[in-house]
C-alpha cells in the first residue's frame, strides 16, 4: 500500500519540498507537489537583481549549527560560506565595530556606550530566552520586561543616549520577532523558541539558500512539482468514511483525489483562507491556534549605488533616534489613532552593506509600518531612504540606481513573514494544535485516519519562524506516513 497511497503535499516551500523528500526516499511512488506559485521555495527567494552575485529576499541565515539538518545538509555538500563576517548583520547581540551607529543630529555615538548598551539588551533578552525571568515579569511583554528590567540597571539612567541606544536594540528586535512593537511579545513565552549552539548567523555561500532547494530536489521524478496550482479548497470526509478520503480543488477547476494532504500552507495565508480552505471547516482548536499565534511582518530594502559612499570598514549603519517608536512612551502615543503611518520610516533599524554587493545597502523594517511600506512605490521608499541616510551620516549620498523593495505581507501566498508569540498566547499549546493532524483523535472506524496533516515553520513548538523549523516539520509529518504505513501493511 505504502507504494501505491496517493499523497498530497500543499506548497513547495522548505517544508514541503522536505516532505517531499523524505517520502521518495522511502519508497512513495505516488506523491505530488502543488505549489501556488511559479517557483518553489516560499518564504526562500534567492536572486539576482543586482548582477551575477546572489541576494536573499527572504530567509537569509541557517540559524545554528548543533542539532540543525539544515546546517549539517549544506556543509555536508560544500554548500556554506566559510567567512561569517560577510553576512549581513543586524541584530544587537550581533553588533561587531564595523558598525557605525549614528544620530539624527548627524553625529556618530561612541562605540563604547552602544556596545556597552547592546550588551547589556542582549543579557536582558538572554534571560528571556533561557526563561530565566523573574516572576513579576512573566504575564509583561517583552518591552516592558525589558523597559523594566533596563530602568533598574545604572546604564539607563547615565545619558539619554543610552536610553536612546536601548530603543535602537528593541527596534531591532522587532526584526527577530516579525513583531509590529516588542510591547506585542509574550515576555515569558519566547523561552519555548530554543536556539542551537554554533552561531546565529551561518551563511550559505554562492548558490544561496536555493542551492539547499537543488539538494532537497535531485531526486525528485518529473512532473512531481506542477507550479501555478493555488489549492481553493481541501474537502476531507471527516467522519463520513466514503469515497476517496480527500479531495483537493485548484483555482483553475482542476481536482485531485488523495488518501493525505500534508499541507505546508504559512500561518498568515492559513489566518486569511484557512475558513474557505477546509471543508468540513476546521476543528475550533485549529481555529483557535490559527488566531491566536501572531504572524508579522519584516521587509528589506535594497539600494544598490553607483559608488560606495561609506568607508570600506563599514558593515552596516544604523539610526539611533531622539524619539524612535519602540521607546515606551512613543509608543503609548503611537498605539492611539493613525499617526504611525507619517512616520513608518522611523521603524527602519539601519542600512547593512550586503555581502558580495560592495554597493549595495539593505535596509530593514517591521511590523505595520513595513506593511504600510509595501504600499508605496520603490521610487518613494528610495527617497526617503536617501533623506534618512543623509540626515543621519552627512555622507555624500547619492541617489540609488535601483531600490528593490520585498512585499511579504502583500505576497498572496505568504501574506507576513513569520510567527511570533503574542502576549497571553500558551505558545505550546497552540504550536501543538496546528500541528495535529485530521481528522483528531480517536478517529472513527472505518475512516481513514491522517487525512490532512500540517507542516510549516508555525507548526514548530521551538524551532518556529526558521528554515530549519520548516524542514523538520516537513520531514516530521512524511515520517508521520512512513509509520503510519509500516504499522498498517
Ligand atoms: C531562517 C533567516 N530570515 C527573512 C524574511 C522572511 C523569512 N526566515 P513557506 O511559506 O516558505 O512555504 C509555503 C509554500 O506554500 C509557499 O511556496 C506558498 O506559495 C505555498 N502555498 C501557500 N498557499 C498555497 C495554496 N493555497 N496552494 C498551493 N500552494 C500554496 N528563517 O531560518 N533564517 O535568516 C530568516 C527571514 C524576510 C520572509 C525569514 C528566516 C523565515 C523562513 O524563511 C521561514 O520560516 C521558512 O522559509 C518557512 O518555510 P515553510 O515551508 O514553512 O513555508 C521567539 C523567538 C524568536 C527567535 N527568532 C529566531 C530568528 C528568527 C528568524 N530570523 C530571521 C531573519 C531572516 C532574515
């Protein structure tokens, strides 16, 4: 039976490519890819605008090394880049002395006091992740736990600037946390989130992540992968028990019978279809999980310039405001009405010179300024990029020969970025609930059992928002199959 059971998998991102995977390998003959767009990879979109080099649009490190399939994968076949200081860096906890920290006034900050901040912000956060925070602080956000925790060290109160710097380190957060404010994120819950030993930022080397995709796809038979297929609908007969267990049903009318359907789906395009998607609808655990993980946005602008106006050492430059949203009160201010939106510049955390681009810059911005962003032509976000850069640097600034500007929440089949934890939400509690497979437990006699499964970054309890939370899951629920099959010869 195993040979001959007809299986779907819904979305040809890392999750569903590795499902893919995995049954071939395992002997599946009968297996189908049906992937919305005219690409694989989803959130994994490696490119060349700029040239023969490659740029990432979306994922963009592997996030570990010890315990990461992903990692072990590419260095395994040569796949890495062996120099880690030519990623682009953006976080605080990555903060190096080729970043150049600046001032809306023009002045550039000491580098000691940002360093001094930024450790400090990554001591506070590392608490968070390793659920070391004290009680008082467990139902908080992540920005207050960390607003409060700040005010009660002796940085906070030596200068405004450190305040100010502070507020730089949360915005850049924000990036981590696809988050729109870290006064969103659960304080106590990010603990569940476990990142594996090795390094944060490991870099793939001239293939990009799209050489992992090759790897994962050298077996795979033609005509496995069929590209523009939307699927409109999953009908799964439930308690019924008659007929082919499921039915899938495409945009263009096109229909497939199935005995599973692993769907990868991202946890933003399940919160807008998820309703229409399933029917019968889905069970009000999986509705519930579905609302209540968050799902944000994060967005790069790229400038690429005819010369670099920086000096060679500089890796990346950052704006540090006198007033930026992520600090408490301006953010209490911006929470009320519309005003957020004249000002979604001030969400950019800084410009990173991109690796192998010595004239290109990217920019970095979240949440619903990003989504706002996402409206405007590149040719404005460009200018106004511009005006900051000048503002901020006094350099010599030109104007871009080309912005490239991504749209994740805009993308119809991605619809955000990635998942975070909001405030109140039981992380575990709702990671395990979109994972669980259809129809739940006990399933009824005479009704084939995993009809629907689900895979994707979102359905990870601790390896959530990354590739290799993806690939697990993918090879997680195919393993799901391949015992389900050995135990029912
Ligand atoms: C990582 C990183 N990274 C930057 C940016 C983004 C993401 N991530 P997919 O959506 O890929 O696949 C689903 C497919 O299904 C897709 O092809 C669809 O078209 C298709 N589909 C949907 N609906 C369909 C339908 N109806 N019919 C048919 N097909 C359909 N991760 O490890 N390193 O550097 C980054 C980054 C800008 C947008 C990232 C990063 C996230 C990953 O990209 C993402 O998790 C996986 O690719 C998802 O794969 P998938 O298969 O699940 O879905 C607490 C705590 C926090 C700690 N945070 C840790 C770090 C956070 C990550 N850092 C990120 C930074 C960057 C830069």
């Amino acid at each position: 039976m195993s040979k001959t059971a007809r299986l779907l998998v819904v979305g040809a991102g890392l999750a569903g490519l590795a499902a893919a995977a995995t049954l071939f390998e395992s002997g599946f003959q009968n297996v189908q890819v049906l992937e919305a767009t005219e690409k694989h990879g989803g959130r994994i979109d490696t490119t060349r605008p700029f040239g023969p080099d490659i740029i990432e649009l979306g994922a963009n490190w592997i996030h570990g090394q010890e315990g990461n399939p992903l990692y072990s994968l590419a260095k395994e076949h040569g796949l890495l880049h062996e120099d880690p200081l030519a990623s682009i860096m953006c976080l605080p906890t990555s903060f190096t002395p080729e970043d150049y920290f600046f001032r809306e006034d023009g002045q550039q900050l000491d580098p000691v006091e940002v360093e001094r901040v930024c450790a400090l912000f990554g001591q506070l956060t590392t608490r968070a992740f390793s659920c070391e925070l004290e009680d008082r602080f467990l139902s908080k956000s992540l920005g207050h736990y960390l607003d409060e925790a700040f005010a009660e060290d002796v940085l906070a109160n030596s200068s405004r600037e450190a305040q100010q710097i502070f507020e730089w380190c949360k915005r850049s957060e924000c990036t981590d946390e696809a988050s729109s404010s870290l006064y969103e994120v659960s304080a106590s819950q990010i603990g569940h989130y476990v990142a594996l030993q090795g390094g944060f930022f490991n870099t793939l080397g001239s293939g990009g992540y799209q050489a992992l995709l090759d790897l994962l796809m050298r077996n795979f038979p033609a005509g496995v992968l069929l590209y523009s297929k939307p699927v409109q609908q999953i009908r799964w007969t439930c308690g019924k028990g008659v007929g082919p267990p499921v039915r899938v049903v495409c945009e263009d009318g096109q229909e497939y019978e199935a005995d599973h359907v692993i769907v990868t789906a991202s946890l933003g395009f399940l919160k807008e279809k998820a309703s229409t998607l399933f029917e019968p609808p889905l069970p009000a655990t999986k509705v519930g999980a579905i609302k209540n993980l968050g799902f944000g946005t994060v967005d790069k602008i790229f400038l690429q310039f005819e010369h670099r106006f920086w000096p060679e050492d500089c890796a990346g430059i950052q704006l540090v405001w006198d007033q930026g949203p992520e600090d408490a009160a301006v953010h209490a201010s911006l929470s009320q009405g519309e005003a957020w939106r004249d000002t979604w510049y001030k969400k950019i955390c800084g410009f990173d010179v991109v690796a192998r681009h010595p004239t290109v810059l990217c920019g970095w911005i979240t949440g619903r300024e990003a989504e706002h962003m996402e409206t405007l032509t590149e040719e404005d976000v460009g200018e106004v990029c511009v005006r900051l850069l000048q503002t901020f640097t006094s350099w010599p600034v030109q104007k871009p020969t080309r912005v490239l500007v991504t749209k994740w929440r805009h993308h119809p089949y991605a619809c955000g970025s990635y998942t975070y934890i909001p405030c109140g939400v039981d992380a575990v509690k709702e990671h395990q609930a979109l994972a669980e497979p259809l129809p739940l437990d006990p399933v009824p006699a005479m009704v084939k059992p995993l009809q629907v499964l689900f895979a994707g970054e979102a359905t990870h309890v601790n390896f959530y928002t990354t590739t290799h939370g993806a690939y697990i899951t993918g090879v997680r629920e195919a393993q799901r199959l391949i015992n389900y099959y050995a135990d029912h010869q």
